[in-house]
C-alpha cells in the first residue's frame, strides 16, 4: 500500500528537510522456505533533505514480525529494526546518474516512501530465523524437540559429511 508524501516544502530551496514519522501497514513476507507475519505495522521516521540532485530519506523503520525457528520449528516473535535510505529524483533528472544508483521518481510533486521502509525491514530480517542462539534443534533419529526433553540417541558419527576425512589422517599421537 503506497505511502505518498507530498514534496512541496522539501523541493524549494537546496538543503531544505522535512521530518516523516508515521506507520505503515505491512503484508506477509516469503524468503523462500521461511515465512515472517506482520505482527505490528512498520514504524518509521525519516529525514527527507533536498541534496539540489533530488531527495534523500533516511532514518530508521521497526515492526515485529512472527516466523518459525529453523532447527526446531517453534513460532516466536521477532522484533527487526532497519536503517531505512531512499533517493528520489524528477523524471529526467536521472541522466547523469550512474546507471547502479538505485532511484525511484518524483510523481506529481509526490513520493512513495513505502518501498523504502518495506524493503529496509526485508533486508534486515533474518537469513535463518533462530528463537534462541543456543537452540538444540529437533532430534534427526527421534524427532524431540532437544529444547524441552533430552533424548537418548546416539550421535550418528557415519552421518556426517566429513566422516570419510577421518580415513585420511592417521590417528595422532601423544609426543
């Protein structure tokens, strides 16, 4: 859902600034497998100063979002802050920017800030999603949660990927 500011009051004079601060609803978001629920709209606050080349927002956006745990499944709540920049230039204005420098336009004195503050908060999600950072797991053989119940299994030493490593080194010994 667009975020639309108007940018009379920002444009006309170099080095003039405005102050932005609001929410934002948000939607699910998939990074492949691992699915992050919007428990809270983004909160934002940005700076949007005239740099004479266009506009430059900057601050810092924040939601909380519900995902699963990687290594044991368990839902739990996350809170994901992001530094949120943005660059928005009038239509033709753009020629003489390097071709790399990301953009989006001007419209009808107007700018969306939404795409700025959703992708901020995307970036800074997490890669795998960990309730704890000493989280267990779930049992390979058994299948218990290893947070709430110690198993009995053995550790499946053949089922490594580096087990066939140990027949090229000999056994070290004590000097």
């Amino acid at each position: 859902m667009p975020y639309l500011f108007v940018t009379r009051g920002v444009l006309d004079a170099l080095s003039d600034s405005r102050v932005v601060s609001d929410t934002l609803d948000l939607t699910e978001v998939r990074l492949g497998e691992d699915v992050f629920t919007p428990l809270t709209p983004a909160t934002f606050s940005l700076t949007l100063s005239n740099t004479g080349a266009g506009i430059v927002a900057s601050g810092t956006a924040c939601a909380t979002f519900r995902t699963r745990c990687v290594r044991c499944l368990c839902e739990y709540d996350t809170d994901v802050d992001a530094e949120v920049d943005g660059f928005y230039v009038e239509v033709g204005d753009d020629v003489d920017l390097p071709e790399e420098q990301e953009r989006e336009f001007i419209t009808d004195e107007r700018i969306d800030l939404e795409p700025a503050v959703v992708q901020s908060l995307v970036l800074s999600l997490p890669f795998a999603p960990l309730h704890s950072p000493d989280c267990a797991g779930i049992c390979p053989s058994c299948g218990v949660d290893r947070n709430e119940v110690a198993c009995a299994c053995a550790p499946d030493a053949g089922g490594s990927p580096f087990a066939a490593l140990k027949d090229l080194f000999g056994v070290e010994e004590d000097v």
